[in-house]
C-alpha cells in the first residue's frame, strides 16, 4: 500500500499544505491565540511544504510592534487558520502548521508537547 498522503487540509478543502513527513512533535500551547482558534502546531522549513489556497492573515494588534514575530494565514474561504510564517522575507527556516488540520490517525504516536505560551 502506498504511503497516505500526509497534507493538511482546510474545513473548505481550498487550502492545503502538503507535509514532508511526520513532524517530531505537536505543540498544545494554551497562549490566547492558539486557545481561541484550537491551534495545534507542527514545524518545517518553508521549502519543504507545497501550500496552496487563497490566505488571509492576522497579525496579532493586542502585542506592542516590537514583540509582534509572526502572522497567522486562514483559508480565505472558510476561515480555518492553516499556518503560520515570520514577518520577514521567505524563505524560512522554521515556520507552522495547524495540525489540528491534519488526519489524527497520520499523526498517531507523534509526541505530544504542551506549552505554557499564556504564562509568557
Ligand atoms: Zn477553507
């Protein structure tokens, strides 16, 4: 049987993020933002994923400009948020990916890291 696909895919179906591999770990951050949107987050080098879809973003305006690092990108259409990239230029070493978004059984025995984001 070939490998299933491992991609992460929008509620819509319109965006999607093909994934090289299995991510080593999965981050349950409990920071406001991944709370509100039930974000889980994978990492990757930006050159490694095949993203495709129409995004909107979201930088976050509740921190002060100098503490703001990244924006996050959702499905134009639906509004799931899909991934996240620093706000500089890309390429990117190291960006996210909701993996709420991905088939749970294809991320079945991926450690699982729960971080503290909102005591930061
Ligand atoms: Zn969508």
């Amino acid at each position: 049987m070939p490998e299933p696909e491992l991609v992460a895919r929008c509620h819509c179906g319109r965006a999607t993020i093909r994934l090289p591999r299995k991510p080593d770990y999965v981050n349950h951050c409990n920071c406001s933002l991944c709370a509100t949107t039930g974000w889980w987050g994978i990492y990757y080098a930006s050159e490694e994923l095949l993203i495709e879809g129409k995004f909107d973003e979201y930088v976050r305006s509740d921190l002060p400009p100098d503490e703001r690092f990244l924006k996050v990108l959702r499905c134009a259409n639906c509004g799931n948020p899909t991934h996240w990239v620093p706000l500089s230029e890309p390429p990117y070493e190291r960006m996210g990916v909701n993996a709420r978004l991905v088939d749970p059984a294809l991320l079945e025995g991926v450690e699982v890291r729960e971080i503290d984001g909102r005591s930061w």
